[in-house]
C-alpha cells in the first residue's frame, strides 16, 4: 500500500515537472515547444528549463504535506530528486 502511494506521489511529481516545463515555455517564448527546445539545447539551457518546471511540485509537495498524505509527499521528493539528477547529469556530460 505503501508503494502504490509513492509511486502515485511520482506520477504527480512527474507530470507536475512537464506540465511547469511547457507552462514557462509557453508563457515566455516565442516559438513552439520543440523550437524552443531545440534552441535551449543549443544554448546549454536545457537545465535550466527542467529546474523552472520543477517548481510546480513544491505545490504538489506542500498540498500532499497539508492533506496528510506524507507517502504521496514522499513521492513527489522523489521526482524532484530524480529531475535533480538528470539535471545534473546534462549540465555535466552533455553540455
């Protein structure tokens, strides 16, 4: 039950990440997502976008905290740590 919970957590994480990614995109440039991609690639600010479209899941953690579904919280940590990690990974041996 306890795994259910968190995974659900890192789904929300997850799709909490994608959905702040596309948000900033959209919000603040001027071209479509994947010219925008694209470019931010080009420009070594990839990282960058992934780590604005993580802060969407302080809203995620903070509403599962507030409901008392530490599990779910838990999993959403999870997710924020994972992107960390890919941030990381791309900021060092892709760029």
């Amino acid at each position: 039950m306890i795994k259910k919970e968190i995974a659900i957590g890192f789904a929300v994480g997850v799709i909490a990440n994608i959905f702040g990614s596309l948000l900033y995109i959209l919000l603040f440039f001027g071209l479509g997502i994947v010219e925008t991609l694209k470019e931010a690639h080009k420009a070594g600010h990839f990282g960058s976008i992934l780590a604005l479209g993580a802060l969407l899941n302080l809203f995620a953690f903070f509403g599962f905290l507030k409901i008392k579904r530490d599990h779910r919280a838990k999993g959403v940590l999870l997710a924020t740590i994972c992107t960390a990690i890919i941030i990381l990974i791309y900021k060092v041996f892709l760029v």
